[in-house]
C-alpha cells in the first residue's frame, strides 16, 4: 500500500531566493527521509535561480527529485503570489518504483513518442504531472503524442516568465514537455474548471485560412461574430479585445468541454477574424466571454466533484495549475480563487502557478485551472 502520510507544504516571499527557501523549508518542515519527491514553482524573479534553488534544496531535505518551473505568478494554500519574488515547495513520499521522469527535451513529437515507449512502455492508469515550454510550436502535437506513448493522463500548464523558461524534471531543462509520471498504484483524483463562458451557438467553420475564420454557418464570419456578442458590443469592436474568446467544443467529453483559444484580430473589411489556433473547414467553434462569476460557479462546481470523488479521506497533497489570466484579473484581489479552493477542500497542503496554458489529459486548454489531488 502507498504511504498515508501528508505531503509537507512552505510558501514565502524574500528579496532574495536564499530568504524565501528559508522562509518556506521553515513552514514545511519537511523530516528527513520523510519524502522522496518534491514539487518546486518560483516566481520569474528567480528564474535564473532554479538550478541553485534545486541544488540547496537536495542538500537541505535530502530529496533528490525535484519537479517544477517558474511563473509570473505562484500560488500555495490559501495564497497568491502575482509579481513578487517568491517560492513555494511540496514534498510527499510515494513507492520508489512508481515515480519515471519525463523530458521530451528538444525532441519532435515522433521522436519523443517512440523514445518514450522504449524506454517506459505504455501503461494505462499512469498519471503525470508535467510543464511545457510555450515557445515549442510543436506542443499541441506534442503533448498527446506523450499521452500516446506511456498512456498516462496529464495534468500541467505551460510556463509564463518574462525571462528564462526553466523547468525542473530532476535536472533543470527547457523547450520542451517535462515532469513526472507515476504509476497507477498512486492514487490521484483530477478535475478541471472553466473560465470563459460560451454565449452563442455552436457554428461550422464554412471558410478559413489558417488560423483566419472567414465563413461561418455559410456566413460571413464577422457578422455571425457579432450576432452572438450582442448589439452593444458589436458598436465597438474594440471593446472585446481580451473579453471575447473562440471555443472548439470537445467531443465524447463525460461533461461539456471546450478549447478556448484567443481572438486575435479581426478585418472589417474581409468580414473576417483571427484565432490563435489553425482551423480547418468543418471544424465546430463558439464565442465565449470571460465571465468571473461563471468562472466561480464552475470552480465551486470542480471542487465538489473532486470532493464527491475523495469522499472521507483528506488528501495528502494537491497541485494547482490555473491561467494567467485567473487569479486577481479574474476573481478579484486577496487570493480570492485559491481561499475559494480552501474554503471546499480545507487545508489541503497545496502550491500551484499560473501558466500560459493548462495541460488536461492530452489537450492545451486556456483560462482554465486545472487541479489535481494526492489521495
């Protein structure tokens, strides 16, 4: 059986990553020999520092696997950290023979696939807690042919950092799909919650080039775009920039599900507008608001299913991964998304960043926040 004992959780804020490492190996008091891995997110205040962070948290805690990367913005139970210079750590202990690290590194999605089922085989049941780089172009190929490969379910989110990209999968690395895989003898309950709400009918892709929309529904594109924003906002366009997003629904999904990606521009003239996906005709799209209260109800809505699903036992550990674009630009100041998470789940000893995007399963989400649960 899987040790029972929880994970041990420090968060901290210092000028310098030596202060803050201290501040939080203080909260977490982690005993030595208690944990064999542990998770690690920075703020990009230190992002040059991972290395060294790593290498002094070796030495203090006796753990050698480190999993992690940096964010423009960190969280831990109950707590935000959004343009500080900060970190937050998480140890836990589970079977020495379930933990495989994971970094594609460099490789092309058919290079990593076939690597990958050398060296590890695929298992369904596995489950994996990775990060990717988001200037890999490559990652929406990517990240299923990783899934296809070991046959694990993924939970994570892309880097955001206004300097370096570090990721942490036992060495620091870059570029590409990093972290850990563990063996479906560890118990993990996941869920995922939206931030942006659907508002007009699902419509078929009739014209497009590339990532440019230019017939929906046999229609121009732009006009049933501002049919389904209403007549307010279509006055003025440039009041949607950063509101008004595209969805492309999921299909067989146990609930509805959708990928939302950013809306980029739009030219009046061609009655025409740019996503940040390539689209093909025939592929089904929504319009979608960013909507804070949707977002809390559906957050609320996560965090009871997830508690359904964990019934009596308190997890030992939680990972959070949530978008850029939540937080305080969604759910308001004082750490209101992360109290909402604690206020359901209780003191559940969580850390977590905000990314570029959220990796599910095998898909790249956006504006959503992804949770997953040590049981």
């Amino acid at each position: 059986m899987p040790p029972v004992t929880p994970f041990r959780m420090g968060h901290a804020v210092a000028s310098d990553w030596h202060g803050a490492l201290r501040g939080a190996l203080v909260m977490a008091d982690v005993p030595r020999g208690e944990a064999n891995v542990g998770f690690l997110y920075v703020t990009d205040h230190f992002a040059d520092d991972v290395r060294d962070i790593r290498d002094e948290l070796r030495v203090r805690t006796g753990i050698e696997t480190w999993i992690g990367t940096t964010g423009i913005g960190i969280c831990a139970t109950g707590a935000e950290y959004f343009d500080q210079p900060a970190l937050a750590l998480l140890a836990g202990s589970v079977p020495d023979d379930a933990i495989h690290l994971l970094d594609t590194g460099s490789d092309t999605p058919d290079e990593a696939s076939a690597r990958l089922a050398g060296a590890l085989g695929t298992r369904e049941g596995r489950f994996g807690i990775v990060h990717a780089d988001p200037r890999n172009a490559d990652l929406d190929a990517l990240i299923p042919a990783v899934v296809e490969a070991t046959g694990a379910f993924l939970a994570g989110g892309l880097t955001s950092s206004r300097g370096a990209h570090p990721q942490l999968a036992g060495t620091v690395t870059a570029g590409g799909v990093s972290g850990v895989l563990f063996e479906p003898d560890v118990a993990v309950a996941t869920g995922l919650t939206q931030g942006c709400t659907p508002i007009g009918p699902v419509r078929e892709v009739t014209d497009c080039r590339e990532n440019i929309i230019v017939g929906l529904d046999e229609r121009p594109a732009l006009e049933a775009l501002k049919e389904d924003i209403g007549e307010v906002l279509a006055r003025d366009l440039r009041r949607i920039g950063g509101y008004i997003h595209v969805a492309f629904p999921v299909s067989g999904a146990d609930r509805p599900d959708y990928l939302v990606r950013n809306l980029i521009a739009i030219d009046p003239a061609a009655d025409a507008f740019a996503v940040g996906a390539t689209v093909a005709r025939g592929d089904m799209v929504m319009i979608c608001r960013r909507d804070g209260q949707a977002a809390h109800l559906d957050l609320t809505r996560m965090l009871e299913d997830l508690g359904r699903r964990v019934g009596e036992s308190r997890p030992r550990g939680g990972i959070y991964h949530s978008c850029l674009a939540r937080g305080p630009n969604l759910f308001g100041p004082d750490s209101a998304e992360l109290r909402t998470i604690r206020s359901i789940l209780g003191d559940v000893p969580l850390i977590g960043v905000f990314c570029n995007g959220e990796i599910s399963h095998q898909r790249l989400y956006g504006y959503t926040g992804v949770l997953s649960l040590f049981l």
